[in-house]
C-alpha cells in the first residue's frame, strides 16, 4: 500500500483479555515505531524497530507489552492481561532512515478500549 | 524532568496574528528537530524539521533553534483557522534512533 497501515482501526476488549495490534509500514522502510496517544495527550513512546538491531524496548510500560517484527516488516504489539489504563491510540509509523532528519510516516492508529 | 517539553496551551490567536509556540528539550546531544500537526482525530503529520542552529522558513512556518539554551520554537505567520490543531514537538536524541514527543500545544485561530 502506500501508507502505513494498522489493523484493527478500534479494538474494545475486557479487562484481562489479550489484544493484538497490527502495523504494515511503508514497503522499504526499516524504522518502525509505536506509540500510545491517550486523550488530549502527546505522544508517548513505546518500542523502536531499526533493521536488524535490537529494538529500543525501553518505553515499554510493563512486562505485559511486548513487540515483535518478522522479516522487517509487519510488526505486532501485543498487551496481555489488559487493564482500563490502556486504554488509548496505539499509533505506528514508519521512515526510510537514510539520515537522521528522516520524515515519520504516521498510520491512522488503533483506537483500544478496555472495559 | 520530562525529556520534551511544551505548554499545553490553549494558544489562542486571532487571525492572520503570528503564533509562536515553544518547546525545551534535556538531551543535550539531540540531533534533529521536528515540528508535527495534528488535527483533532487523526494521525500527526511533519511541517518543519532543523538541525542547525538559527532560523528555518517554510512558506508561513519559521522553526528556530538554539542548542545552547536546548529550545526550539515555531512561527506561524498570518495565522488562518486552518492552523486551529494541537502542534507536537519532536526531538531525535543523540544516538540518532528514538524520537521522543512532547505533550503537544493546541492552537486556536479565531476569525
């Protein structure tokens, strides 16, 4: 395709169950990001894919998330357990990476409701 | 100490006014900086991105940099009500990987 696209666009779920969510990048792109937008709030950083090195777990915010990417390029996040406070955007974007001013491509985002 | 920062605002301008919008950062090494919009329900897009101290101009956006006091900023000249979204700056930290966010100013251009 010729964004980024994530599936599924909203997910609601009960407190405890598992959810994944799907990002495809922009084809060609190695830089692979998620992050979590809650309401009227900024972006918060989650985890960094960059070719074949180790992501940047580092914004993970507890042992229940988790990401994985296969051959570089559809990434999955997954929250087990879910609580209400996850509740939020889970955006994913995308770049090339050939330099470091390397513009984000943004997918529309999964919209998570945890009940 | 958040690692980006910026006022939340409202920032309330009338239009065709200039609005400036701040944002501090703590990683003295940062590289890149990014200046996002994002209308209300959708995803960011890039305006403006510098890497060099000094002033940036794009149509009506001036980014503008200052490394030593870790501050960039963003000019919005003859504002139109178009420009009414919440305004995210982004900062690419010194190892040239993580880009980190800040919570974003929402802008309001009234007739």
């Amino acid at each position: 395709g010729a964004g980024v696209s994530q599936s599924p666009s909203n997910k609601v779920t009960e407190k405890g169950k598992d959810v994944e969510l799907r990002c495809d990048p922009i084809s060609g792109h190695t830089a692979l990001y998620w992050y979590r937008q809650s309401l009227g709030q900024g972006l918060e950083f989650l985890i960094y894919f960059q070719g074949n090195s180790a992501p940047d777990k580092s914004g993970l915010p507890s042992d229940r998330f988790s990401a994985e990417r296969t051959g570089g390029s559809v990434s999955t996040l997954t929250i087990q357990r879910t609580q209400q406070e996850d509740s939020a955007v889970y955006l994913c974007a995308s770049s090339s990476y050939r330099a470091t001013n390397e513009k984000l491509f943004f997918g529309s985002g999964t919209q998570l409701s945890v009940l | 100490q958040k690692e980006v920062e910026q006022n939340s605002g409202p920032l309330s301008v009338p239009e065709g006014a200039i609005a400036s919008l701040n944002c501090t950062y703590s990683d003295r090494g940062s590289q890149s900086f990014f200046w996002y919009r994002q209308y209300s329900g959708k995803s960011p897009e890039l305006i403006m991105f510098i890497y060099s101290n000094g002033d940036k101009e794009d149509g009506r956006f001036t980014a503008q940099l200052n490394k030593a006091s870790q501050y960039v900023s963003l000019l919005i000249r003859d504002s139109q009500p178009s420009d009414s979204a919440t305004y995210l700056c982004a900062v690419m930290g010194a190892a040239g990987n993580k880009l980190t966010f800040g919570g974003g100013t929402r802008v309001l251009v009234k007739p």
